[in-house]
C-alpha cells in the first residue's frame, strides 16, 4: 500500500430517493433520510437528514425543503452534491480524524438508469470530494446484501421495491440477463394514501403523516393473521377548515394501496416472461426475493406470491440490503467486472 492509498478512504453509498445510507470500514456510518433544508437567500443548506425531514411542512418562506432525487435519479444537482458532501461530514463527526481524506467511492444506481442520468450521480460524487467513483447496479448490489452468490450460472429474481422506483431483475452468471424498472413504490404508496384520506375523509395531511400512516398500518392485504391497531390520524378538515382527527384501520390503507401494488404484480409478471427458461426453471425452484423499503408492507409477499404461483422470500434487514451489497461490492472491487469505471 502506498503513501497516498493510506490518505484514500473507501465509502459505499446507497443514493436513494427516500434515504441515505453510507457503509465505511464495514460498519452504516450514516442512515439519513435524503431531503436538505437550503436557506433561499444565501442558497446554503442548514438542515440534512433527520433534521431537514423535522422541518419538511414546516420551514418559513425563507427557507425551502428539496429531496435532491426523484424516480431514483438525482433531479436537483446542487442540492445532491451538497447533501453528499454534508453526509460525508456525519462520517468525520463519527470517524474522528487529523486530515480531509480523499474518497473512494462505490454508488448503487437504478439499473434503468440513463447515461445522463448517471454522469449526474458521477458529477455530484467528484463535487462532494470523491478521487475515485464506481458505480454498480442496484438489483446487484441487493442480490449481493441478500447473501446470493451472484457468478453461480443459476437464475435469481430480485424485487427492490424502494422509495422511487420498483427494480425486478433476473441475475446469473455476476450480470442482469433482463430487467423490468417502473416508478411505483414508496412515494407512490404515501402519495396513495394522501389522496385516500382526501378523499375518503375529506381531510388534508402532509407527506410525512401519510408515510407514517403506511409505516404503522400499511398493509397489501385487507385481511392479516396479526393486524396492526388502527392508528389516529390528526389532518385539516377540508370541508370547515379546521382541525381534526379521525382513526385509520389498515384495511382502508390496503384498499388505498390495491392499484400500485397491482402495477408491481404486473411489472414482476412481465419480468418473468422475459426470463429465458432455463432460468425460470431456477427461479420457480427458488422463488424470488423482496427488498427495498417496500418489503416491510404487511402482507405483500403472500399477495405477490398467490399471483405468481411460487415463493417469496423477503431479505433480512430489506432496507440495507443494498447498502450492504454495495459495501461488499467495495471490498472485492477488482472481483465483479459489473462495476462500471
């Protein structure tokens, strides 16, 4: 090792569109929601993560809360490579040390990805003060958090369901052999039950009460063995204007949820029609397996499973699946040729 190597630090980072989590020396170093609070007369971000999430809804006129990706992408460039590079700083806080070091950095990306959509992750990464980017794959990388020995000649399919899009992918042989990306899934699903509760109760809540909502009763099926109590919802009152709270039950949530999750039921059908057959053979023995944010919904393996006839397994720890995966990626980046330079 070098003199310079002993100055390059190596960091994996999930870049998703619900939340950051960054990996350094084996260890999530940073899990932070991915919104910034940017300051609209100087254009400096005061507030990242669980901070910036505390004054979403709730910032005065000087001040605005932007979520620098969307769809899985980056859809605002300066708010991306300043949240990088404030995450960054939350690794020095935990990891104490004398000098800046520079950064080796591996980001996992939608595998639906564009080209110009991936020089923006490339470009906020070298802004934020990375040496050397790689980026890899998200199926990949959450195939690989998942414990799944991805250059055996055997067929995987890997659902990540995240906060952007829906990734379905078909593994074998350290590569994708087909693929199927819709942006359904967790936005998605809080934006569901935002307009149920409009419509159905004629009251008003922000993002962040719908994405608790579905966090504590969400459910894919109107019927479970264990179901959750039904959770008070405080929200204004369209009609007077004022005020007020009603109780949720999850079955109103799975019937607000019914259409997006039948959109990914037909995503991960059409997934599978595009598998060749010797690797539907292996996936049919195998089954498929859930990650992403999306897995924890109550019920949504069995619903996914009575549709396509076969098991389902969910990852244990679904939310850093990915992360973790990334973070081996980085460990062994000279063994999997699917990194891209």
């Amino acid at each position: 090792m070098g003199l310079f190597d002993f100055f390059t630090k190596d960091i994996a980072i999930d870049l998703g569109t619900a939340n950051t989590l960054i990996i350094h020396n084996d260890e999530v170093v940073v899990d932070e929601p991915s919104i910034v609070t940017v300051d609209r007369q100087t254009n400096k971000i005061i507030a990242v993560g669980k901070r910036a999430m505390m004054m979403d809804g709730k910032v005065h006129e000087n001040l605005k809360t932007i979520r620098p990706l969307k769809d899985g992408v980056i859809a605002d460039f300066n708010a991306a490579e300043g949240m990088i590079r404030e995450m960054i700083k939350l690794i020095s806080e935990t990891k104490k040390s004398f000098f800046s070091p520079s950064w080796r950095m591996v980001i996992c990306i939608p595998s639906s990805i564009t080209e110009v959509e991936k020089r923006a992750v490339r470009d906020s990464a070298e802004q934020a003060g990375a040496k050397e980017v790689y980026m890899i794959h998200e199926p990949m990388a959450a195939a690989l958090g998942i414990g799944i020995d991805v250059e055996e000649p055997i067929g995987n399919m890997v659902v990540d369901i995240g906060g952007g899009t829906t990734g379905i992918s078909v593994i074998s042989l350290s590569g994708i052999v087909c693929d199927e990306s819709i942006r359904v899934a967790g936005d998605e699903f809080t934006a569901d039950v935002t307009e149920a509760m409009r419509r159905y109760h004629s009251l008003l809540i922000g993002e962040r009460t719908a994405e608790q909502i579905k966090i504590q009763v969400g459910s894919a099926l109107k019927e479970l063995d264990n179901p959750p109590d039904d959770v008070a919802v405080n929200g204004r009152d369209l009609v007077t204007g004022i005020p007020k709270q009603i109780s949720v039950s999850y079955t109103e949530i799975a019937d607000a949820l019914d259409k997006s999750i039948f959109k990914i039921e037909e995503a991960v059908l059409r997934a599978l029609e595009k598998t060749p057959p010797e690797l539907a053979s292996d996936i049919f023995r195998r089954g498929l397996y859930l990650t992403g944010g999306g897995a924890l919904l109550r019920g949504l393996d069995k619903r996914i499973a009575s549709k396509i006839k076969m098991p389902v397994h969910i990852a244990d720890d679904p939310l850093r699946s990915v992360v973790r995966g990334t973070g081996m990626a980085l460990k062994h980046i000279d063994k999997y040729p699917f990194l891209m330079q």
